[in-house]
C-alpha cells in the first residue's frame, strides 16, 4: 500500500517536472497572410524537433495602428516573447538599445545577409532580429501579353518608359500607368521607388540627408521622384478612376491587363497568385528607369523581422527560435509556405527552380554587384509621414512637384525635431 | 435665498472622485504633456515648440477653414432642414410615425458604417448614386475624388445623418407651443407663413438653441465620418482638426497631437460660448 502511494507521488512529481520544462513562448505578429503563413510554418516546423516547446501566436493590425500597439506594448512591458515589425527606419523608433534584446551571441547570426543586419543594428554593432520574409523591389510591375502585342522593349530609361506609354496609349485602350489613391500609400511608388537613381547620381545622399544638409526640394536628383509623377499625371496616362481605386483593383488591372505599368512593391505578387493564380505569369518586372543606361538598378525594400523584448521571461528560448529562424532549415519552412516572392536573405536558403515571372526579372538586379540600392528609409531614420497625401496631391494635379517637394521638406523636419534626432 | 441641499456634502463624492480622475486630472496633463516631445519611451520637455509647429504646419490653416466651413454648412442645413421636417411630422401627415422613425433612423446607425456606405455609392463610375444620374443623362462628378467637392459631399452626408436629431429636438420643442398662439393669431387673420414666421419660429427658439450649439460642436470636433470617408483626402483638401491631429497621433508625435487638442479645445470654447451666450438672450419667455 505504500510502496503504491509512493510510485504514485514519484509520477505525479515526473509529470510535474515535465510541466515546467515544457515552454510555451508568445508572438505578436502582424496581420498580413504573408506573416501568418511563415509563423505558422516556421513554429510547426520548431515544435516538431523541440516537442517541449509550444506557441501562441497573437495577431496584431498593420499600418499606424499596429506601430501604436508594438510602442505601447513595449513601453508598458505586455510584449510577447518574440514580435514582428519593420526593419529601418521605423525599427530605430523603438529605441531597440533600451527595449530589445540584443541577438549577437546566435550561432546563426553568420547566415543573416550584411545589408539586412545594417537595418536592425544600433549604432553600437548590437543585432537585434531576424528576417521571416524575402527581399522586395520597388519598381513597376507590367503586363506582359500588352508588352508582346505592341513589341514593347522593357526601358533602360526614363524616356524609354514614357515612349511605352505613348505607344499604349495611342494603340490600346488600356490605362498606361495604374494609380490607386484610395489606399494613399500606394502613390508614393514612384517616389520612393527612384533611390537608386537619386544614389547614382548623388551618392552621399542618404548621410547628407539625415545631418541635414541635403534636401528634396534642392537636390535635382531627388526631386526627380516627384517631377516623374506629374509627368505621368500631366500627360494623361493615368487610369480614369485614379482617384478612388484601391490597392486591390491595382493588383486586379495589371493582372488582367486592363492597366500596363503599376508602380509597387513585389510583395503584391503575392496578392496576384491568390487572387489571380492563372495570371501571374502575365506579370512581369522591371526597375524604375532613370536618366541613363548605365545607371540602371533597383531599389530594395529589406525585410520585417522578429525582435525579443528585454520584458520577456523566456529569452534564452526565444533566442533559440531567432536562431532556428536564422537557418536554412528554417528558411526552407517559410519558403515552402508562402512560395517565393523574392531573394530571402538567409544564407544556404535556396528558392524552387519555379518561381512567378516577375521573381525571375528581379533576381538578376540582386546577382549583380551594384544593382540594387536600399531604399531611403533603410539608411536613413528621417522619413516624414505626410509623404502618401503630397504624392496623391502631384499625382491628382493638385500640387505640383516643387511645391510638394518643399512640403516634404518641412514635414521631415518636423518628424527629426519630434525624433529628437540631432542637427535638426 | 439660496436653499440648503438636503443631502451631506459626502454623497458628492463618489461623482467627485471619478470626476476628478477621469476628467480634471487628464485635462491638466494634457496641458503639461503639449509642452513635451512625448513618444511611448519618454516626454522631454519642448517648450511651445508643439504649438509653434502646430502653427506653422501648412496644412493647418487649411484644416481650420474646413472645419469652421464644414461645421457652418451643416449646423445651417440641420437646422433649416430639421425645422421644416418638425412642422412637417407634426402636422398630422399620413403614417406620421412611420416617418418619424424614417426620419431618425440614420442617427441609430454606426457613423463609420455610413461612411464606408457612402463611399461606395459615392464611386465615380460604380457608385449607386452616378449610375443613377448617367441612367437621366447626367455624368456625375468624382463626390469624394474632386478635391474642391470631397468636403461637400461628406457634410452633406453628415446632414443626412444628423438631421434626425434636429428633428427629434425640434418636435419636442414644437409640442410645448400652446395651441392657444395659434388660435389667437388665426383670429386676428394670420396667414399660413404668418403663423410660420411670427409665432413658431420665435416660440420654438429654445430647440433651435439646442440644435444650432449641438450640431456647431460636433461639426468642429467632427472626425469618424471625414475618416472613414475620405481620410481628409484628396491630399489634404478634406481635413479637418481632428483629422490632422489624428495623423500627428498615428506619426507618433503625441505631444504634438496634444497640443493640437489644446487649439481645438480653446477653439470650440472660443466659438460656442459666445455663442450660447447671445442665442440665450435672444430667448423670449414664453
């Protein structure tokens, strides 16, 4: 009787004892299908080797109010074990040598590539995150059965891109340029879009910018963004609901080609192959030209990533997971779930042989040496929020590009004084 | 003489103590943290910079008109629609109730549901409302695309739905009026627009008050139905201030969307005091 009391003690004391060191780690990630896809994949795959270790995934909205919940979360100490948010210029706004925990003792940091680790550092070689998802270009997304028809080259240049729209416009009655200004961020494409030509003509822009010195208004180069987009506006390229369409009937017109170029980022092939699948390979990529031949590349956006909170009891374990994260078998997970929509940035991390045409005609930007170029606000922590209304302004003929250009202006120098960044 | 309150001065309180911490302590921090540079980590101390910048942001003056034109034009369309509709819903029409509850029923409705409603009968080509006007010939305009329409089209919306909440105030005040007015001047020969002019407008001036101070302020303070109809676009030709201190809030520039609340509030004291103060006056003891 006894000796059963006492086996019975020692298997509840095992089971206990198994309790505590089963873990579960929390995380915050944003709504996006992209982010859901990889979490889910990337924490199945962890669970399966770690069987110890479970997961509870919280989701958060994007946009501004997302920004809201991750400050506010941090600075009252609720954050989750691990989150995701932007790498860059929104990424130093979390002031990560206060908040975050610093990731430099991974194994696997080696793998994470040079330029994505630049934009979750802080200014003492301190790492703070790892990537879930590719690498985007900015550039112009096209339909390629209207580039055939009319035997259209893709442009090297400027001009050649605005010698393509004459030739649509003129031959088809497809919109040449799609616009969508119910969603105000997508019209800052072509502004935002054209670093790498800013880059090649003024290289010391992105410093000279953040100590105060240069500015849009002043510096051709830059102003340039602005300039394209009332060009475009003036010309009458744009399609005729500009004004009230949406990201998704964007995505919908060069899909079906009822538009030809829609400047934006290349997570929106992600979006093609789940609205559209028989149509991606219909959509094709291309940089947004510039002033010359030479100079041609494209502008990069780096990656979101996941961070640790200097609040979390679990860091060790969450260090465990960045690093899992951080290898290509982890790597492997994400791609397998959400497919390839870009360069991932995690060594040893292959893409499928297949990947949608516009993946292929961005690849080559990133194989050769000085092709791509971060865009602005991954070298710099200077970026004013009013860009989306003044770039809608230029491209609805409201404002012209000077004048919006100057705006800009003011509007960063109020963020970098509210930032307390110094010289400002 | 000033009568004794039958009840301690503890019973107040309760009310006292939640007053104090949900309203009066906030309202004074306000004051303090619109003098700082305040993110979610820290609050340094800026001085009046947040009011200098609020000042000199370009697009404020425009907010400022917007939100002076936009509470004009809908206090004066609420009041003018919502007496008519009061004289209307009182004269004994058929299915009288029926429309009354037609009437208010917007008010009931969520003001973000309206918007997004009306943002889509509002869409230049597949919107209801300029399918129906090209079905008589007509090609409507772009209500909420035409930078110089876009603040129009949302009062005109917010009219339609606030303009049962006049009309309820309205009926209220109209049911006070002794009938004997009526009888006495339809006795001395007053026409239809004589009893109208002479006698309901000026008994029914205390609704109008009510009407006029309530649609005045929530037409400067207005923010849901501007957001979710327009976010203050195209550009910036539909913000309003709340609107533009909104998006200070969404930058995370908290300070500075503090102050902003600070001008606002100075701003709708400024204007409807006075206000109440001289359509008080006017009031006749009736």
């Amino acid at each position: 009787m006894k000796a059963r009391f006492t086996s019975l003690t020692a298997m509840a004391l095992a089971l206990g004892a198994t309790g505590v060191s089963a873990q579960e780690l929390s995380i915050l990630i944003d709504n996006t299908p992209a982010s859901s896809g990889a979490f889910t994949a990337l924490t199945e795959a962890y669970t399966a080797k770690n069987p110890d270790v479970t997961f509870d995934i919280e989701v958060r909205p994007g946009g501004g109010e997302g920004d809201n919940i991750v400050k506010t979360r941090l600075a009252t100490g609720e954050m989750t074990d691990i989150f995701s948010y932007n790498s860059g210029s929104l990424f130093q706004a979390l002031r990560p040598s206060r908040t975050l925990v610093p990731i430099n003792d991974i194994p696997n940091l080696d793998n994470l590539n040079e330029s994505f680790l630049q934009t979750v550092a802080d200014g003492d070689g301190n790492y703070y995150g790892v990537p879930y998802e590719a690498a985007m270009g900015g550039g112009i997304l096209y339909h390629v059965p209207t580039y055939e028809e009319l035997g259209l080259e893709v442009p090297q240049t400027w001009d050649e891109f605005m010698a393509n729209n004459a030739a649509i416009a003129e031959q088809t009655d497809k919109a040449p340029v799609i616009q969508t200004y119910r969603d105000t961020w997508t019209s800052q494409l072509f502004v935002l879009a054209d670093y790498y030509n800013v880059q090649s003509q003024e290289p010391g822009f992105a410093d000279a910018y953040t100590a105060n010195e240069a500015k849009y208004a002043t510096t051709p180069a830059a102003q340039a963004g602005f300039a394209r987009l009332q060009e475009v506006y003036e010309a009458g390229y744009l399609n005729e609901d500009f004004g009230a369409a949406n990201f998704d009937d964007g995505v919908r017109m060069v899909a079906t080609g009822e538009g030809v170029h829609y400047p934006m980022l290349t997570f929106s092939l992600a979006n093609i192959e789940q609205n559209y699948p028989d149509l991606i390979d219909d959509v094709g990529f291309f940089a947004q030209p510039g002033e010359s031949v030479d100079a041609n590349g494209l502008t990069i956006w780096l990656p979101a990533a996941a961070y640790i909170p200097q609040t979390s009891e679990n860091v060790e374990a969450a260090k465990d997971f960045l690093n899992f994260m951080a290898s290509s078998e982890g790597c492997a997970a994400i791609v397998s779930a959400n497919g390839a929509t870009g360069p991932m940035l995690v060594e040893g991390c292959e893409l499928p042989d297949s990947v949608p045409r516009a993946v292929s005609d961005m690849l080559p930007y990133f194989n050769e040496e000085g092709r791509t170029a971060p865009a602005l606000e991954f070298l710099s922590p200077v970026k004013g929020p009013a860009l989306e209304q003044l770039t809608v302004e230029v491209g609805s003929g409201i404002r012209d590009a000077q004048s919006a250009a100057e705006l800009y202006d003011a509007d960063v120098t109020k963020q970098a004084r509210q930032l307390g960044l110094p010289n400002w | 003489m000033t009568q004794k309150s039958p009840y301690p001065y503890w019973f107040f309180l309760p009310a006292a103590v939640i007053f104090l911490g949900l309203f009066i302590v906030p309202t004074v921090a306000s004051f303090y943290f619109s003098l700082t540079y305040w993110d979610p980590f820290e609050a340094r101390f800026a001085g009046w910079d947040n009011y200098v910048q609020f000042f000199s942001e370009p697009f404020l003056i425009r907010g400022t008109l917007n939100t002076l034109f936009f509470a004009f034009v809908t206090s004066v369309l609420k009041t003018i629609l919502g007496l008519l509709l009061a004289v209307l819903l009182t004269s004994g029409i058929f299915g009288q109730s029926f429309l009354r509850s037609v009437v208010f029923f917007p008010v009931l409705v969520s003001t973000i549901g309206v918007g997004i409603l009306f943002q889509e009968l509002m869409h230049p080509t597949e919107g209801a409302i300029n399918v129906a006007l090209a079905a008589i010939g007509i090609d409507g305009p772009g209500w909420l695309t035409n930078p110089s329409l876009a603040l129009f089209s949302v009062a005109l919306v917010d009219v339609w739905r606030g303009v049962g909440l006049a009309t309820l105030i309205y009926i209220a005040g109209l049911s006070t009026i002794p009938n004997d007015y009526y009888e006495a001047a339809r006795i001395d020969g007053a026409t239809r627009w004589q009893l109208f002019w002479r006698v309901t407008v000026p008994l029914v001036w205390p609704a109008t008050t009510t009407v006029i101070i309530l649609s005045l302020i929530g037409g400067l303070r207005l923010f849901d139905l501007v957001w979710a109809m327009t976010r203050g676009g195209p550009g910036f030709s539909s913000d309003v201030l709340a609107s533009v201190i909104y998006k200070q809030y969404q930058a995370g520039f908290w300070g500075l969307s503090t102050a902003g609340n600070v001008i606002l509030f100075l701003l709708i004291a400024l204007i409807v005091a006075p206000l109440a103060w001289w359509l008080n006056s006017k009031e006749l003891d009736a």
